[in-house]
C-alpha cells in the first residue's frame, strides 16, 4: 500500500528541471538559491510548470564532464558561449574584466600600456598554476609585468563563505593597488566594501585571441536540441524581465 501510494504521488510530480550549479558561488548561484543564476532557472521551471532539481558541484575544471556530460543534470545555467564540449543558449548577458581600485587613490587606470602598472601592486584571478589563466594575467605578461604581480585563484579557498572576496579585500585593505577582477564578481563584492572602490571596464588587449569581453549562456547536452531551443525561446520571450534581474545584482 505504502509502496503503491508512494508511486502514485511520483506520476503526479511535476518533471524536474534538472540544473547543475556551485554552491558556493555568488553572485551567480548557492545553495541558498541566492544567486542570478538560481534565480533564472527557478523562473524558467515555474513558468514551465516545473520545479527546479538541482545537483550541487563546484564550478571547477572538470565541472561538465562530472555533471552535465555524466547525466546528473540537463542543464548549466552559467557557461561561457563559446564553450565547445556542450551546446550553448543564445548569450542572456556579456562580462567584461575590471580594473578595481580603491576610489580614493585616484588612479583612474584604463590600459595595460599605462607606465604605472610597471610599479603598482597588482592582484590577477588565477586558474592554476600551469599556464590556463585569465585573459588579464596573460596581457601583464605579455608586457613583461610579473614581479609586481600576485595572483588569486579564482575559484578561492572553498571553507570561505566568500571564496572569491580575497582579491577584492586585498584592493579596500590597501594590500594591493589594483586588481583585474571579472566583471560580476568585481560589482558583486564592490557593493559590501568597506572603503569605496572604483572599477573601470578593462578594454581589449593584444588583438581577438585575448579578448577581456565574453558572452555568457546556458549550456545544455550537445543532441539536447529541444531543451536548448525551449531555453532560447524563453529567453527571447522574457527579455526584459531577464535584463531587470540581472539589474538587481548590479
């Protein structure tokens, strides 16, 4: 009986929108469900009649092939749009790299060509330490700037409840001069600093194969041809209220 009851509450469930995302990871998502990338997906599945099943993993390297390319999920709602192992959404917003200084120094840095990053402390999001790094990174080495440079790994240390906060700590506390920051989380972390920064859009450097812009979808399987053209859809519908969500996080 209790068997029988059990399986007739799971035929009248709703179908999940099976959703892998970080948990520790705002502004984009948590495990919370505090972040734009948590509340997006949860208004998709409402609006598809569906609630949101979600399988938390850090969004580290090796992030799609142990979740979305082994089946635990259907769908990544942050992925960069020119990703190749899955297939991506039409773009929902474009990040740009910042610098981020403290608005009392006054440095109003807006090129890598700028003489002072020669003597400027500087802090760089990291990926690892064998040559993967951010855009940024690569641009100060270009120009041969690396003794004054320190790096912060991007995905930060996981025990942190802000694991991406450091660098931006770093620039309030004067521990560094300046930070190249990906645009979200350099906003994000701005907002709640306790000395007012300034952050100036870092414009493009060394040609197109080092570009500091990047469009940002949502990655499904490739073959999940529907799933993907549902998304696009959705999101050329609900345009506007996509765009007013994403004011609400800066």
């Amino acid at each position: 009986m209790l068997a029988a009851l059990l399986l007739a509450l799971s035929a009248d469930a709703p179908p999940a929108l099976r959703v892998c995302a970080d948990p520790n990871n705002m502004p984009f998502s948590n495990a919370k469900r505090e972040g734009f990338e948590n509340k997006l997906v949860e208004r998709i599945a409402a609006d598809w009649g569906k609630q949101v099943a979600y399988t938390w993993w850090a969004q580290r390297r090796g992030n799609v092939r142990n979740t979305l390319k082994a089946g635990a999920c259907d769908l990544i709602p942050g992925i960069g749009s020119a990703v190749e192992m899955v297939a991506t959404t039409r773009p929902y917003y474009r990040g740009q790299y910042m610098f981020v200084t403290r608005a009392d120094r006054g440095l109003d840095l807006a090129s890598f060509d700028d003489s002072r990053l020669k003597e400027l402390k500087i802090g760089v999001q990291l990926v690892g330490d064998d040559g993967a790094n951010t855009p940024p990174a690569h641009a100060l080495a270009n120009r041969g700037i690396v003794q004054n440079v320190r790096g912060y790994l991007i995905y930060g240390d996981y025990a942190d409840a802000d694991p991406q906060a450091p660098i931006m700590r770093a620039v309030a506390s004067g521990a560094i001069d300046v930070a190249l920051v990906w645009g979200p989380v350099a906003v994000w972390y701005a907002k709640s600093s306790p000395v007012p920064l300034k952050l100036s859009p870092v414009p493009p450097a060394d040609g197109p194969l080092l570009p500091m812009q990047f469009d940002v979808s949502m990655g499904v399987r490739r073959g999940d041809d529907k799933l993907r053209a549902d998304l696009d859809a959705w999101l050329v519908a609900h345009k506007p209220e996509v765009d007013a969500m994403l004011a609400r996080y800066r």
